[in-house]
C-alpha cells in the first residue's frame, strides 16, 4: 500500500535538505558506481493513474517515486517503481489515484536501503542526493487524452455463414457499452434484435448475434448504448440508454444486410457413440444453444419454425442422418429428409433440403414444420433416435 503524508511532505524534506540523512547519497563518503540521475518529461497520459518515467540511473537498487507537487515542492508519494543497479528506461510508475489535467508531478529517485524490493518511506528508502547533497528529482507536467468520441461504423455485408450474427466493424464507447442491432421501422431504429458488450475505447470487428435471422435485403441499425446500470446486464428499456454524440444525435449507422437462400440461421454438428447414439457436439451460435442437448445423447431437440438449420454430420458415412414423423416403433417411422434414402419432403421448395457430403440443410417451412417430431440414424434407427419438438 503506498504510505501518503502529504501533511508531514513539507517537514521531511526539510529535514532532508538540512542535510541530516547525508548517508542517503550512494555509499557513503564511497564515489558513486553510477552517477544517480532521473529523468522525466512533460506527458499526455493515455491512462489517467500511469506516468512514465524516460529515464532512471541507480547506484544500487532504488525506487523511482512519484510525488504530488506540494507549493512547488515535492508532496505526498503517489506511486513508486523499483529499478534495479544501473540505468532503467521508460518506466511505468502506477499512481494510487488519477492525476488531473495539467498537474505537476515530481519524478524522485529513492534508496532502495531496507528490505529488498519493499517500499519503505517514510522509513529507510530514503530520497537520492548526487555529489553536492541535492536530492536527485526532476518536475514534470501532466496532461490527460481527451476522451474519445463516441462512434460506430458498420458496412453492407452478406450472411452466408450464419444468418444470426451480424458484424459491426468498429465501436468507440466513452465507458462500458453495447453495440445494439436493431430492426428497421419505416426507416428509424426499432425493436432491439441483439447486443453485444463493450469495454471503453475502440473495439474492431464486433459480432452481435441476433434474436431471430436476419431478412435478405432487410435495412439493420447498429446503435452504440450506455451500460450505466449493472455492469454487463443488459438494461434497455432502462438505463442503458442510446449514446449521442456532441450534437445530442444518437450514434448509429444503418446498413443492409444480404442473405442468401442457403444460409443457416443455426449450425448443429453431430458425432457418434458407437451404433446406440448421437451426440450433439456443438450449436453455433453458442447464444442461441438452448434447447439443443449440446454434449447430450439422443437429446430431445427444440427447433424454431420459419428458421433454417444446418447438420454437419461427422458421423454421416455410418450413421446418415435422417428426419422422421416418429410412429409406435421405429419401422412406424415416416421419413421426411433423409440423407440415405428419399425422404417425403425432399422435393418441398419451401423446405429447400441440401445435402452436400455430410452436411445437410433444410427450412422448417411448409410441410416440415408440421410434421416433423424426431430424427434417427437410417442404419440404426431403433438405437440413434430421438425426439423433435417445433416451437
């Protein structure tokens, strides 16, 4: 814990200047091994509590410590940095509070005399005085980066990967924020769709997954929101309100999204146990997971009318894939799709079944989404079977 004594500062370094601590300077009446110097310069701080010291020479390990400016003196210790015998550079010294725009700092070099690698001033790690008994500091000014300005940017894209996630290139957020999707009403932001977290300052590359899948060529709007409330819970309606810019306008950049006929809304990959089941090894995206048995056996699986799912099969050449209305028995079973046989519903436009390799794809749409109840393996459907239900 850094010891502050911004009451006593005054006393101490009087004492200091009278002299009465003259061992302080190296070793003694011993000439120095290395001149002791300190360095610093006037800075703009990208971190309000972090200053850099350019420069540090120590005859022997030492400290350099960073002291408040008392009446244009050196005041209470605010953070201090070991350095080791001989010449440091560029070094980091952590303040114990933010510094304030404009301030005037102290660099000091300090004795590093009492337990090794503890801090102890008051105590014996005492200032550093050179040859003629001056105590080995320089001052330096402080001035913080202007916080940056809110902004967000995002570009027509295509979604032929998952048509949930879309992406954001870049979001500026004063502090914690949301990148927010929402949907296009009559040309204005509407329901939210999806949010994504921020830290303050410029994230590249934000992926927000979506609520539903998007529409091909729908208009989307990504608005950066406040978390003001509880960190990282999601508050809107509420307090996480829209962020403006200095114009009181909210941040916001609308873009188009295209979406080809083939791409999934939700990505399910299998694998197997043997011939007795599937197991579910992922879902993508994982925010969308529930009700998908991920890392379960035969789970019964919860689907979503209207959205279009993908299979990866890592199992398909033993155990192929199909989609049943369940009967008493397996031999009951009607096949719908199927990736080894002709399934009923393999012809349906709406449904638009594809089958390349072990992947597999179709739109819960027209007659599926009435149907549809179960899935089985076509070479162990007794065994590799479980239920559908369609929300």
């Amino acid at each position: 814990m850094l010891t502050n004594h911004a009451s006593t500062s005054v006393l101490v370094f009087s004492v200091l200047a009278l002299g009465l601590i003259a061992g302080a300077c190296g070793s003694g009446s011993e000439p120095f091994q290395t001149e002791p110097a300190i360095r610093a310069s006037d800075q703009q701080l990208t971190a309000a509590n972090e200053v850099l010291v350019a420069s540090a020479s120590s005859d022997g390990p030492g400290w350099a410590t960073i002291h408040a400016d008392e009446a244009g003196a050196p005041g209470a210790v605010l953070g201090f940095t070991a350095v080791p015998d001989g010449q440091s550079s560029q070094v980091a010294v952590t303040l114990e509070r933010d510094a304030t725009d404009g301030e005037t700092l102290w660099a000091m070099l300090h004795l590093d005399a009492g337990t090794l690698g503890t801090y102890e001033f008051p105590g014996a790690d005492v200032p550093v005085t050179d040859a003629q008994g001056a105590m080995v500091m320089e001052s330096f000014s402080v001035t913080l980066a202007p916080p940056p300005e809110p902004a967000i940017a995002a570009a027509a894209q295509t979604l032929d990967d998952l048509s949930t996630v879309v992406l954001v290139q870049s979001a500026t957020s004063v502090g914690l924020g949301w990148v927010t999707i929402h949907e296009d009403d009559a040309g204005s932001p509407g329901l939210v769709l999806g949010h994504a977290h921020l830290d303050a300052g410029t994230t590249a590359s934000v992926a927000v997954v979506l609520d539903r899948p998007a529409v091909n060529g729908e208009t989307l709007h990504a608005m950066l929101h406040l978390d003001e409330g509880t960190p990282r819970a999601y508050e809107f309606p509420g307090v996480d309100v829209p962020a403006t810019d200095g114009q009181g306008g909210v941040v916001m950049a609308p873009f188009l999204v295209t979406v080809p006929v083939a791409t999934p809304a939700v990505r399910l990959t299998l694998g197997a146990s043997g011939t007795t089941d599937y197991r579910v090894v992922s879902a993508e995206p994982t925010d969308l997971a529930g009700g998908l048995g991920v890392g379960l056996m035969d789970p019964a699986l919860s689907l979503r009318a209207g959205w279009r799912y993908e299979v990866v099969n890592q199992a398909a050449g033993s155990h192929p894939f199909e989609l049943v209305t369940r009967g008493a028995i397996a031999a009951q079973d009607t096949v719908l799709l199927s990736a080894s046989a002709s399934g009923s519903l393999e012809g349906d436009a709406a449904v638009h079944w594809t089958e390349v390799g072990g992947t597999l794809g179709f739109t819960l749409a027209g007659g599926l989404s009435a149907a549809l109840d179960g899935y089985r393996c076509a070479f162990h459907p007794a065994s590799m079977r479980g239920t559908m239900a369609v929300e």
